[in-house]
C-alpha cells in the first residue's frame, strides 16, 4: 500500500501563478455556483449558500483600505458555508507594535485554512507565500497586481463576449499605479486579446511589464496615424493571429486592426496614494467619449472604487458592466477557494494542484545588507520590518541582454556591474550572469554601481591589455 501523498501547497501571488486551463477551471466552477445557487431576480449574482467548506475558515489580513476585495472574499467564504476571521485595520493589529509581516502569516498560519492579503507593499504577497504554511491569495499588494480581480474582469468578458481571443480591449487611466492593469494585461495576452492602452498623460505601463508583454507574451506594439493625425498603439501577438483578416503570415495589418471596433472599455481610477503629484491630468470617460461609433457595443468596465474618471450618468447605459463585474466577484472567489482547498472532489479538479512549472531562470540570492537591491522603493525588501526575513534575490533574465528581476516585486534592474568574491573584481560586463550552469557562477555578486563594489573593498578587474598574463617560470 503506498503511502498518502500530501497535496501540493498552492498560492495565487500573480494572474501568472494560474496556467490558462486553470483560469478555465476556476470560470467552469463560478459558472456552476451560479447556476446551483442563483438569485431569482439577477442572474450574475449569488442567491443561496451551500456548506461544503463548513469545516474552513479563511482569515483576511488587510493592510490597505478595501471594500470589494475584503466583503467579496468574506461574502464568497460565508456563501461556501466556511467562517471568517479578519484583521482589517493595520491600526489595531500587532503590525502597529511592530510585527513583521513574515510572522504574522506565520501565527495566521494556525488559526485559518488560507489567508487573503492587501498591502500597500509591492511584492508583500511573495514574501507572505514564503513565510505561510496554508495557501495565500493576493488582495491587491502596492503597485504590483491584483490576480483575483483580473480573475473577475475576464469572466465579465467571457459572459458578456463567449470568448477572449480577438477581443479590442481599450484600458483608459493610470496604467503605471493600478495593479489590476499590470494583471489584467498579462491575461490577456496570454488569451490572445488585442490590447488599446490609453493611458493618463505620464501614466503608461511600467517599462518591465511592457518588456514581459514583448518578452514573454509575444505582444508586438502595433501604431497607425488615422486621418485626424493622431496616433494609436495597440499590442497583438502576430505569431498566434488573431483573426485570418487581420495578419498575412507573420505582416501585420495595422489598417485593419486599428478599424476593428472595441469590444470593452476599462476604465481606472488615479491611483493618488503611489503618485507624489495628486492633482495631475486625468481622463473622464462619460457618455459623449462612448457616442463615438467604435464603442458602440462595448462593454464599460471598471474595477471600482471610482471617483470622478466614470460619470455616474452612464450608470443606466445597457453597455455599464462595472456592478455586474463587482458581483461576479463572490462566484469567482468562491470558486477560487475551493479548488486551492479541494472542496469539490466530485469535480475531479485536483489537477488544480500542478500549476505553472517552477521558474527556469535561475535564482541569484544574496544577504540583505550587502550588494544590489531592487530599485523600486517601494518593494517589500526595503521596508525595515522584514529586515530579518529578505534577502535580495532576483530572477536572472537573459532575452538577449541581462537583467535580473526582484524575487517579490518582478521589477528589472537593467544596469549593474559584477563582481567576484573571491577575487574580488568587479567588471561591467553582466553577461557573466548569463551563465548559471557554468563553474564559479555562485562566486558572483551583483553591485548597483562601480561606486557601490569600490565602497565594498572590489576592484576594477584588469583586462589582457592592462596586465599581460604572466609567463610561466623555468
């Protein structure tokens, strides 16, 4: 008799952690909680409630103010006959004394079946998944993403539109700040969705999440001039078309993509609390930016709160899907629970458990206090309380150049120069790190600057031209 294997430990940090199947998998079970427990009177909506997690309980550990996020998941695991346990002000909880966040998902760990997290750090959800013993999902962490709500939006697409491949998806906003944008988009991508970015003047997508659009995603940015002179971008994945019309082998048609009417409009908020600058220039999408013809039947989504960038007179437009969109949140994230807590064995869905294959970048770690740390300010790695628990690891990225990419918050640091351990040189030339498999590739480490490895005892390493090897003695 063999033994029991344990089930594999799953966490939803990124839209990424999800293969396209399970994405599938977790619309197939939504769509099946509707139907078995419907309201009468709407039918995107949760009417009644069953008890198959009546022996779970699911803790949501919010750092940041939240009111879809935190009731959708505390509606859906009530729905699913489960208990909640909250911490939902950072203000009465053992973070205002001082705890790390590392040991409290440690203690969380004993007292629930899987935690959701909000924080306001970049990358925050990682470490907690490090440091957690039951599964975590991310809530939304600083500007990095938000997979659970791009779990919502594409199936508020898939409803609406019966697939996602082809669709004309124009998102309008702050594209930089907003981590539902950064989920949103690698989704659809991997989907096979046109992309239309409008963003707020200054507010484009960050550069590593259009690199990974390119990179990973195969997107091309496609632009035309129309007749009025202005420019229009939009990123497809020509080596998996679209449609027949809209490529000719490996040519892209921009004529006829940029033609193509759009299938819904997201609209974001300004994400004030990452700008410095809070009374910048915003677009304001109302009724006459929607009488344009290539709206015509769009979709008008968002993923809310808003503020003043979506006129509330659009509200009773039969094109509004932002309230429906917001229901689908209590299906979605009941039927995400249950399947990371395999409650629906009857299903057969334990292939849940696979997931995407473990990264094959390899892992560059070193301690905290020595060498290059990630550039964004605000990932989790700079904030001083989980100065114990990280190290400053990066993935090393090397899609014709070098970079490395932070462990919790997925930013690429482009520039650094490489220095040796044991000999202690540095050199500017990162490829060397372009080479895990080789000998002495563990004996490198990373600096910011010449400065940063000269300040750490390094030296410039000598090149044949400056130092001849020496010959061998008789």
């Amino acid at each position: 008799m063999t033994a029991k294997t344990q089930p594999v430990l799953r966490h939803v940090v990124s839209i990424n952690d999800l293969t396209n199947k399970e994405i599938e998998t977790v619309f197939d079970v939504a769509q099946s909680f509707l139907d078995e427990l419907p309201d009468p009177r709407l039918s995107y909506r949760i009417g009644r409630s069953t008890d198959i997690a009546s022996k779970s309980i699911l803790a949501t550990l919010f750092y940041e103010p939240s009111t879809r996020t935190r009731l959708s998941f505390e509606s859906a695991m009530l729905r699913l006959g489960g208990d909640v346990i909250t911490s939902a002000d950072p203000a009465t909880s053992s973070a205002a004394k001082g705890e790390s966040l590392a040991d409290s998902v440690r203690v969380v760990s004993n007292y629930a079946d899987v935690i959701v997290i909000r924080h306001p750090r970049d990358g925050a959800a990682r470490l907690a998944a490090e440091y957690a013993s039951i599964p975590v999902i991310n809530g939304g962490d600083g500007a990095h993403e938000h997979p659970t709500q791009t779990l919502c939006d594409l199936f508020t697409l898939k409803r609406k539109h019966k697939q996602l491949k082809n669709l004309k998806i124009a998102i309008s906003g702050d594209l930089r700040g907003s981590r539902t944008i950064h989920s949103f988009v690698y989704a659809l991508a991997r989907f096979g969705a046109i992309i239309d970015p409008m963003a707020a003047p200054g507010m484009e997508l960050p550069a590593h999440v259009h690199r990974r659009l390119k990179e990973e995603y195969r997107c091309e940015l496609v632009s035309a001039t129309d007749e009025s002179g202005t420019v229009d971008a939009m990123y497809v994945t020509p080596d998996e078309p679209h449609q027949q019309s809209l490529f000719s082998g490996a040519e892209v048609d921009h004529s006829v993509i940029m033609r193509k009417k759009i299938d819904a409009v997201y609209v974001t908020r300004f994400q004030k609390e990452r700008w410095a600058d809070k009374d910048q220039e915003y677009p304001r999408i109302d009724a006459k930016f929607l009488k344009d013809s290539k709206y015509s039947h769009a979709s008008v989504m968002h993923p809310l709160p808003r503020v003043n960038e979506l006129d509330a007179a659009f509200d009773s437009d039969s094109r509004a899907m932002y309230f429906q969109q917001a229901a689908y949140g209590v299906p979605i994230r009941m039927a995400l629970i249950s399947l990371l807590l395999s409650l629906r064995p009857d299903r057969n869905l334990q292939k849940f458990e696979n997931g995407f294959d473990s990264p094959k970048q390899p892992l560059y770690s070193q301690p905290r206090t020595f060498g290059i740390r990630c550039a964004n300010k605000n990932c989790i790695s700079h904030e001083p309380m989980e100065a114990q628990y990280v190290a400053n690891k990066f993935y090393v990225i090397n899609n014709g150049t070098t970079r490395l990419r932070c462990f919790y918050c997925e930013n690429d640091i482009e520039h650094f120069v490489v220095g040796h351990r044991k000999q202690m040189w540095f050199a500017p030339d990162t490829s060397l790190f372009s080479r895990p498999g080789e000998p002495g590739f563990r004996d490198l480490v990373a600096f910011a600057a010449p400065e940063d490895a000269i300040a750490a005892g390094y030296h410039p390493k000598q090149t044949s031209k400056q130092s001849p090897p020496r010959r061998a003695s008789a």
